[in-house]
C-alpha cells in the first residue's frame, strides 16, 4: 500500500461513526481497480483515464507533500462507495498561513443518505485543521447547501468562474 497521505491524519472518532464493515483511507494508486472513477461519475464528467494515467496523477500529488489529501470510503466488499479532497495551500498572507480546499465531494448513488458525505468532509476538515488551516472553503451548487450547512459550513462570498 502507497498511501497518498498519513492515515493517521483520519480522526477514530469519524472512522467510529461509518456503518459497520465501512472504512475509510486514503487513496492509494491501486485504487483505479476498486471504482474510484465510477464514483465520481455522479459528480460529474470524469472521462476514460487509464490505469497510467491515474497512477501518474497519484504519484503528481503525492510529490506535492502535504497538499492533496484524497481519501476514500469502501464498503463491505471492498468497493470504493465514497470520497473526497482537502487542497491545502500555502500562502503569504495571514503569516505564511494555509487554506484547505475541500474538493470533489461524491457518493456513490445507491449509498447516499448513510451520512457517508457528513463523515468524509468530517475527516476532511479535521485533516486541515491537523494540517495547521486557519479556514476551510468549498463551492457547491444551490442544492447542496443544506448538506453543507448540516456539516458546520455557512455561507461565506460569492462564487465566480471563468471557464475555457
Ligand atoms: N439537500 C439537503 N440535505 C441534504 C442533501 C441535499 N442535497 N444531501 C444530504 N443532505 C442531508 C441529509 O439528509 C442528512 O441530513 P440529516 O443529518 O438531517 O439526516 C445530512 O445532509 C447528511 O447527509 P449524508 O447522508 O451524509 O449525505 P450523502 O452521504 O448522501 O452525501 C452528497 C451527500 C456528497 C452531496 C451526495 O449526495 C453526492 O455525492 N451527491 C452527488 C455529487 C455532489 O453533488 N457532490 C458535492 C459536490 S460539491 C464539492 O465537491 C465541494
């Protein structure tokens, strides 16, 4: 096992919470083979990446030491059912302070509703406290909002894009 970050940025009391037989982890670069892929399908496009491709953009990351913190949820079978990022970036201001990103948040469709979402950006906002954040910040459509504010989140500016 490779694992992208330490596991043991995972808090017990987030893992204690999963149903029984789930767990969680970081990803890991055989994790291609488990449907990490399919499950952020119900995100959004995601496109054919080969078993090259990933393990590359795995190894990209895990070069950039303590900055993608990618972690997956399995069930009983071994199935990758859910996972997320926390991007933490390093900046000038705030005395060299850091932000973590909490992106690409999914569920896979026949295990939403288990709290599997709450318990990863659970472990997601503890991993960037860990990692020294002073905020944590995310994007989300108008619908996801109650979910987000069910995970301690409020409102904070508005979101603007530029798409190519
Ligand atoms: N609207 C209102 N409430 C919601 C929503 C929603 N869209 N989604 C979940 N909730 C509520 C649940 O009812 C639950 O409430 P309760 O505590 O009162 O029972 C609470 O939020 C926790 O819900 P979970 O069971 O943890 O949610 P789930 O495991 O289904 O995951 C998620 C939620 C991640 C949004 C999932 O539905 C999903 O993968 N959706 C498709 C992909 C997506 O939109 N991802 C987020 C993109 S934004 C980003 O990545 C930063």
């Amino acid at each position: 096992m490779d694992p992208l970050f330490d596991a043991q940025l995972i808090p017990r009391s987030v893992t204690n919470q999963l149903p029984s037989g789930y767990r969680m982890r970081p990803l890991v670069s055989s994790d291609y083979d488990k449907g990490v892929l399919d499950v952020l399908k119900v995100l959004t496009v995601v496109g054919n990446i080969s078993r090259s491709q990933f393990v590359d953009q795995f190894n990209y990351w895990k070069s950039k030491k303590d900055m993608y913190h990618t972690l997956v949820v399995l069930n009983e079978q071994d199935r990758v059912v859910g996972c997320g990022t926390v991007l933490v970036e390093s900046k000038l201001i705030h005395e060299c302070g850091k932000v973590g990103h909490i992106e690409d948040i999914a569920v896979a469709k026949d295990q939403q509703g288990k709290k599997l979402g709450l318990r990863i950006i659970n472990a997601l906002t503890e991993i960037g406290r860990a990692q020294g954040c002073y905020k944590i910040i995310l994007d989300c459509s108008e619908h996801n909002v109650k979910f987000y504010e069910k995970c301690g989140f409020t409102r904070g500016g508005a979101e603007m894009v530029l798409k190519f």
